[in-house]
C-alpha cells in the first residue's frame, strides 16, 4: 500500500513539474516572438540589431523568421544551427503540434506566431517560429524516473524484510499461545487449574491471551461446579439408598422369622425415600432455576413482602418483623421474588432457634432497592461466606442430623436473583445471626 502511494505520488509530483516547464517554456517562445515583432520597423524586421541585442542560446534555442508575400517567400532569416536543426527528420508527438521529435537532435517545443505589416505599399506577411530544446527536461525526468524507480525498489524489498520481520515477530507469541493451548487439551491428566502461557508483548497478544485465560477460567470453575455437584449429588442419594437397601436385605432374610422388626424397618424405608424425593425436588427446581427466562415487571416490595409474611403467621417458633420504606417499586419476576423472599426466611427459620425474632427489612438506595432478610441464627463464618450459595455447601455449625437439607436453596436463590439482574450477599448481624442483603433495580412508583 505504501508502495502504491509512493508510485502515484511520484507519478503526480512528475506529471506537475513536467508541465510547469513546459508552461515555462512556452513563456518564454511568446518572449522571443514578441521581442521580434518589436524589432520590426517600417514593415521590415530588424534582424542583424535583434541578434545582437537579444541574448538566446543558440545551443538549445533556434529562430526561424520568414517573411512572405503573395504566398511567396522575400526573405528568411534563422539563427546559428536552425538550418540544420530543419534538415533532420521529425515528427510531432501533439495533436497541436508544440512538441516534436527530431531524429538525432531530440525533444523540442516549438512556438509560433503570424505578424502582417506593409512594406512598400504591400501587404507582407511575417512568420516567427522558435524551437526550444526539452532535452535537459527529458534527461531530469529520466533521472527521476529511475530515481523513483529504485526507491521504489529499495522500498518494496525493504518493505517485504520488514512485514516478514514483523510477522515473525507477531507470529511467534501466536505460535506460543497456540501450543500452550494444544498442550492443555491433549493433556489426559487435567488438574484443570492450568492456563496459558502469555508473552509480554506485543500487547495485542497479550490480551488476547488473557482474555482466553479468563476464558479457560470460567470454563475450568464451571467443569469443577459439574462434578462437585454430581459427586455430592451421588454422595446424597448413596447414603438413603443404602438405607433403604439395607432394611430391604434386612426384611428379606428375617421378616418371615421375626415380624417385629417390619413395622421399624418400613418407617426406615418410607423416611428415606422421602429425603429422596425431596433431593430430586430440590435438583429439579436448582436445574429449572438455571434456565428461567425472567419476565420482569413493576412490583410492589411491600405488598409483597406483606403477602409473604402473612403465610408465615401461623409459625409460632419464629416472629417476622417488617421495616419497609413506603413506595418503593422493583423491576423483577414477580414469581421469582416470591421464591427468593421465602427461600430466605425458611433459611433463617431452619438456622435460628426457638422464639427468635426475624426482621425484613428495605429501602431505596440511590438507584436500586435493598431487601434484607436479618436472622438472629448460627451465622457464617467468614470462610464460608463465598461458598454458600454454591450448590450441597452447608457450613460446619449446620452440619446435623436436626437440620434437614441438601445446601441447595441458597444455590436457588442466587440463580434466580441473577437472572433478575439482581444481587445477593450474607454480612454478620451482630451480635448474632446473618443478614442476606438483595439487591434489584429500582423504578419510580
């Protein structure tokens, strides 16, 4: 491309300086005749005083001067080397034939001109013709030429080493990056904690490397979600299915014997299966979550939250407060926010203990609405404040026979609160308990 811009304009800067000295020479052919027909006194030109006092070189410049009368020629006068500029052979390279070609003598430019005097009583007619040589025009425009010509030869060869160069040099980290890749994943041993090797430069390489980096992250934390989540879900299910296998081995060898033990070995069997159920549940609603397409509406949060409170009005372990500032509107799925508002006081009714008090409390801030769901229960330990909402998590102190559950419905909740371009945190309440603070767009009432 550089190359092409060079070439045009050189060929632009040509085409305008060979123009200009051609006007140029034009120019100065009208001098000269001018300068003749001044010399022209009492119908006759001046000749011998016209040569002696107009300086031209005769070496480059040559003057014709014929006078003619009744279509005869009188007389013709030329200056040094005209003669034998007129005895060789041209041709003119112009419609308008300013510029000719003369064999062995070169480029000229030839200027004309027509003056009618009386001389004697007749009408004469005096033609002025001037050649001027172009051959010094010709050679700098050859020296030019071959000038451009060779820059532009230095330029391409210079140009091609210095994109190979440069190729090379971009080529080279891409070539890096490209067999890091090739070698993570032909890898059958994949820890997938691995990431690829990024050059520190060029820098375009080097995002680009990053951003795969990212890339490989997202997918690495996602394939290591997938089989936590089915080696806990296998972990869950194993433990009431060997349950139930055991009782049922148990029935089949001793029932007949010793029919005490069906009525123990059948309730077993019955609670087990119902955990069951409620696993498959929980896994259904946690997979359905993760594909909801929200339709987000104006929602009223505290004819919402009032709604929600009133199905809890018969829990009598657990007493739920409400501080809601007066017309606040969200943008949410209204079905989704129920879920998410009763997902979180279940949590905090199955964490807290007996005759707490849970608070609900929510305001506007600056362009969002803020819903917090305040237990006075078991709280979170700092370590386990990023991990509970990731599917099976249970923190230490939750870890019991008393407490039922799976560590699903929080993973619920944050599924759905992203769906609705929402939030969601856990901070302490002190001096006991946990808030989750909910966060989703506000509109105006």
């Amino acid at each position: 491309m550089i190359v092409v811009i060079t070439f045009l304009m050189s060929i632009s800067t040509i085409t305008v300086v060979g123009y200009r000295l051609i006007d140029d020479k034009r120019s100065y052919g009208q001098e000269v005749i001018q300068s003749l027909k001044n010399s022209v006194s009492n119908g006759t030109i001046q000749w011998n005083s016209w040569e002696t006092n107009y300086d031209i070189n005769t070496t480059s410049t040559f003057v014709s001067v014929v006078e003619q009368s009744d279509g005869k020629t009188i007389k013709q006068f030329t200056t040094k080397g005209t003669n034998q500029l007129l005895k060789k052979n041209f041709r003119t390279l112009t419609n308008g034939k300013n510029l000719e070609y003369r064999k062995g003598a070169g480029m000229y430019y030839r200027q004309q001109g027509v003056q009618t005097v009386t001389k004697n009583g007749q009408l004469v007619t005096i033609q002025y013709t001037v050649w001027m040589s172009l051959n010094r025009v010709v050679r700098m425009f050859v020296i030019i030429i071959e000038v451009i010509i060779i820059i532009l030869v230095i330029s391409l060869i210079a140009g091609i080493w210095l994109i190979s160069k440069l190729s090379k040099r971009l080529n080279k980290p891409l070539v890096e990056l490209t067999k890091s890749t090739h070698d993570i994943f032909s890898n059958s041993n994949q820890s997938y904690q691995e990431t690829l090797s990024v050059p520190t430069n060029p820098k375009e390489v080097q995002e680009l490397g990053n951003e795969f980096n990212n890339l490989l992250g997202s997918l690495n934390e996602t394939i290591l979600k997938n089989r936590q989540f089915t080696s806990d879900a296998s972990h869950e299910l194993r433990t009431p299915l060997a349950v139930i296998l055991g009782h049922t081995e148990l029935l089949k060898k001793h029932a007949a014997d010793h029919p005490e033990i069906v009525p123990e070995s059948v309730e077993y069997i019955d609670n087990e299966a119902h955990q069951m159920q409620q696993l498959v549940t929980s896994l259904l609603e946690l997979s359905r979550s993760s594909n909801v397409n929200s339709n987000r509406v104006s929602i009223d949060v505290n004819e919402t939250v009032d709604d929600i409170v009133k199905m809890y009005r018969n829990d009598e372990d657990h007493e739920i407060f409400t501080n809601l500032e007066p017309n606040l509107m969200l943008l949410a799925n209204h079905g989704n926010l129920q879920q998410i508002l009763m997902a979180l006081i279940d949590n905090a009714r199955k964490y807290s203990e007996i005759d707490s008090r849970i608070k609900i409390n929510a305001k506007k801030v600056a362009s969002n609405v803020e819903i917090r769901v305040i237990d006075e229960g078991v709280g979170v330990n700092s370590a386990d404040k990023e991990k509970i909402f990731d599917r099976f998590y249970r923190a230490d102190q939750s870890r019991s026979k008393d407490i039922s559950g799976y560590g699903i419905g929080l993973a619920i909740v944050k599924q759905l609160v992203e769906v609705n371009h929402g939030k969601v945190s856990v901070q302490d309440n002190l001096p006991k308990g946990s808030q989750f603070i909910l966060t989703f767009d506000s509109i105006e009432p």
